[in-house]
C-alpha cells in the first residue's frame, strides 16, 4: 500500500546518534484490524489521518505500512534486571518510527511495541497480544488523567497473528508516544563498553532534547543527573500517593524524561499494603510499594556512575560530586510525597506535625486492611460532615476514631470549610482507578471474545477519575478479598 502521510516526522535520535540503533521494518500481520485508536491525543500530535478509514488506520498501525518519513530503529540499551546487569538488551519487539512536534512545541516519540523481531530480541519471539497491549492503554490513561506523567497510547491493531504464551493468544501492535525513549540503560550500555565518546555524543543529545539550558552551564553532566534526579522524586511520589506499583523497576524501565514506562506486571493497590507485589516475576519483592523510592534512588546511582567520566576528569571530585547530588534524592521525594498528602487530607498550609499525622493514617489503613483509594475518598465525605462512608470501609466502625480526632484538630487550624475542603479533596483523591478486577473483565472480552464494549467503558471511565456518579459507580469498588489476595500481572513477553 502507499504510505500514508500522517506523521510530520523528524528523526533525529536516527540522524544525530547513528550506532545507538539497527534500523529495521515490522513484520508483516497477516489480518490487521484496529482495536483503539485515541483521535484526540492523534490531533494533540498534529497528525494528519484524515479520511483514512479503519481499514487503512489497522494497516498503519499494525505495521504494513510504514508511514511516510519514518525510519524504523531498535534503539539498544542496557539494564539492570532484578539487579543483575545485562549488558545488551535494546527493543526486542520495539521500532523507533520516528518524532513529531506537538501542537505544544513538545518533540514526541511515535514508537511501535510487539512489532517482530529485532536484532535485540533475543529469544523472545518479538510480537505481542492483545490483552497485554489494551493494558498499556488503560493504565496509561488512567495515569494521564491522574496527572501523573507518563507514555501514552496512540493506537492498538490486532495483526491476526497468533502468539504463544501460557497458551495461544491473539496478537497486537501498540503505537505508543514518549517524550522520548531515552533510558538509564541507554547511558549504561555505552558506558559499560567504555565509549567515552559515545556516552558525550549521548549526553549532548539528551541535554538538546531534555534540558537545553543545560547546553550553557558550567557542568552539563552533573547538571542532567539533578534533572533527572528531581524528575523521578516528583514521579515516585505521585506513585506512591497513586497506591500505584510499576513492578518492573529496571533502570532499561527508568526513563530521563521522568515520564512512567511500559505498563507490564504493574497494578494500584487495593487493600493498603506496603509490602504488595503484585508482578509474577518479582517473586522476593524487590520492587515492592514500600521499595520503589529505595530502588528509584539505586537506578539513579547507576546513571550517575555512567556520567562519572563527564562529570569531572578527576574520579575522586566526580563521585563527591555525583553523591551530593544523589544525596538530595530522599529529602525532595519525602517533599513531594508529603505535598501530596496535604492534598489529599485536604490541608492547605505546612504544619511541622503533618508527616506524622499521613503516617498514622497509613498504619491505621493498613492494620484494618482498609482499601487504599476509597480511604481517601471518604476522607472526603468525612470533611463534608458525613463520617458514615468512612467508617463503612472499617470491619470496627470505631477503629478511626482516634485519628479522625487529630484530623479534625488539624483541619480547625485553618480558614477553610468542611464543603470546600470535601470539594478540594475530591480533586485530590480519585473514585476510579484501574481496578484490577475490571481490568482483568475487560481484557478478557477483548482477547477471547473479541468483544471491546467493556475496554471502552472501563477506558472512558478511567478518564474522568476524579467524578463520581452512576456510570462511574461499578467502577469504583473493590474487588472481592479473595481475588485480590492471588492477584497476579504478567509482562507479557
């Protein structure tokens, strides 16, 4: 088929990093159909569809057509896995197709996922199913409406393809869009070969892409690694507020631009439980809830040792240097975590006392094994005058009340009402999260039934998180204990 003009691209992680990436081509879908396709973020990217029908969009975005200006790229990175180092990874069912400017001025990746194998795959077999990729779009959009930065989803197309895992699957291809795809482990591939000159090369482009103020400063290394350092501490935290768990945190997983990436084994927490893990693969919990902000600070301390030979010639003043820097990492995460839960307990000042007092109502969460989001979402209610809905979620409906009673001492020491703190905590504190229940309902009729309805009104749902109302009602509970005790996600590969 001729290729569409749809993109405005410009590749220039291609033209100006040549030997970061093999260029290469989907593979061909024998069948491909359009399974999702977000119009508004198509126009937010300035993309030019047109009237093109869903047939030709399917072939797009399944692969068969390469769109015209892209030059298809496996990007090849590093890793720490579980915290063994894999030296090459690189996409193994990924393309780079290229980059477009936003109607923002935003320079975005356009990549493919589950697009065939690469030179990188390995012994993966490079392709994807339909269950795993409708999962990105999810999590991704309920990520994006939660304001939490974050890769999105542009399109998802079945390829008529089969993929074997626990058992056949249908197969799929995600669109996905990035600020871009750069990775702690792309640092760390040069850095481990011990090309000084391609991790400069690397560095420069980052810093023209990222931080291009950066360019003029004294330390432009030094000054990257406290960009991304004060990124990933706003990002961990609003995971954390989020109840959210990645379960994936390998440093190829850990983006520069501080946006979240690939929503594999990652799950919200239902019942409040730090020590939750909810990957099948994380089988010792390293990356459990109550680790990500640890694990968050040792990725960024392997990007620091791969910008130690750029950030002074002298080894001894570059890892002063680099640590003091890493050193600010827990002080601006506890700064942000505890913003954010001012917010979420509807206070709107600084008080020495506050970080006890969210403290407190975590532990009391968790010893009564309350749910995590509608805690916080009563809380609301509880502010409004109407502690009834609160103290529904508690197998002791007095279990609270020592706490509610500091809450309330603390709530009277400022100006604000009880309608208008409620109204300022239900901007705070979702009803709708991925539950994962739902999740589950709606890939399921998707991948086995071919029956999209509930993707789409889980999707629409998830949008518009923060609104409660009757469409929004069967999506705001919990799952039964049960299900949630053996919940387990998978990455899909």
């Amino acid at each position: 088929m001729p290729a569409p003009a749809v993109f405005a691209f410009d590749n220039t992680f291609a033209r100006k990093l040549e030997g970061f990436y093999v260029p290469w081509q989907p593979a061909a879908a024998p069948a491909p159909r359009l399974l999702h396709f977000d119009r508004a973020l198509a126009d937010e990217l300035c993309l030019r569809v047109g009237d093109l029908d869903e047939g030709a969009l399917g072939s797009l975005f399944a692969g068969n057509t390469v769109p015209e200006g892209a030059y298809p790229i496996a990007q090849v990175y590093a890793g720490h896995q579980f915290g063994g180092f894999s030296p090459r990874l690189g996409d193994g069912r990924a393309l780079l197709l290229g980059e477009v400017i936003d109607r923002k001025g935003r320079r975005r990746d356009i990549a493919m996922k589950g697009s065939g194998r690469t030179p990188f795959a390995r012994n993966g077999d490079g392709k994807a199913a339909v269950g795993p990729m409708l999962r990105e779009v999810l999590v991704g959009e309920a990520m994006h409406a939660l304001g939490i930065p974050t890769t999105r989803a542009l399109a998802v197309a079945a390829t008529g393809d089969t993929v074997q895992r626990e058992r056949p699957l249908p197969g799929a291809v995600l669109t996905r869009v990035a600020a871009s795809h750069l990775r702690v482990g792309t640092f760390q591939y040069f850095a481990s070969l011990g090309i000084g000159e391609d991790v400069r090369k690397l560095l420069d482009y980052t810093v023209a892409r990222h931080d291009p103020a950066l360019a003029r400063s004294e330390n432009p290394a030094l000054g990257l690694l406290e960009a991304v350092v004060a990124r990933q501490a706003a990002l961990i935290a609003q995971w954390m507020n989020a109840g959210f768990i990645h379960g994936v945190m390998n440093t190829d997983n850990m983006t520069i631009s501080g946006e979240t990436i690939d929503y594999g084994p990652c799950a919200f927490m239902e019942a409040f439980d730090p020590a939750a893990v909810f990957s099948s693969i994380d089988q010792h919990g390293r990356y459990a809830y109550r680790n990500q902000p640890e694990i968050a600070l040792w990725n960024l301390t392997r990007l620091a040792e791969s910008l130690l030979p750029l950030i002074d010639e002298a080894e001894e003043k570059s890892v002063a240097l680099a640590t003091e820097v890493l050193n600010t990492f827990p002080k601006q995460y506890r700064a942000h975590l505890l913003r954010g839960q001012r917010a979420k307990l509807g206070l709107a000042r600084d008080e020495a006392d506050d970080a006890a007092l969210a403290e407190a109502w975590l532990a009391l969460l968790h010893a009564e094994k309350v749910d995590y989001t509608l805690a916080w979402r009563r809380l609301a209610d509880a502010a409004a005058g109407d502690e009834a809905t609160l103290r529904g979620l508690f197998a002791n409906a007095q279990a609270p009340d020592a706490w509610l009673g500091r809450w309330k001492a603390r709530c009277g020491r400022e100006e604000a009402g009880g309608a208008d703190r409620a109204k300022a905590m239900r901007q705070a504190n979702p009803f709708v999260i991925p539950r994962n229940h739902r999740v589950e309902e709606a890939l399921s009729a998707a991948q086995d039934a071919g029956d999209l309805v509930p993707f789409e009104k889980l999707l629409a749902a998830l949008r518009r998180p923060f609104d409660e109302d009757g469409e929004q009602a069967p999506y705001g509970e919990p799952a039964p204990v049960e299900v949630t005790a053996c919940y387990r996600t998978f990455c899909g590969t």
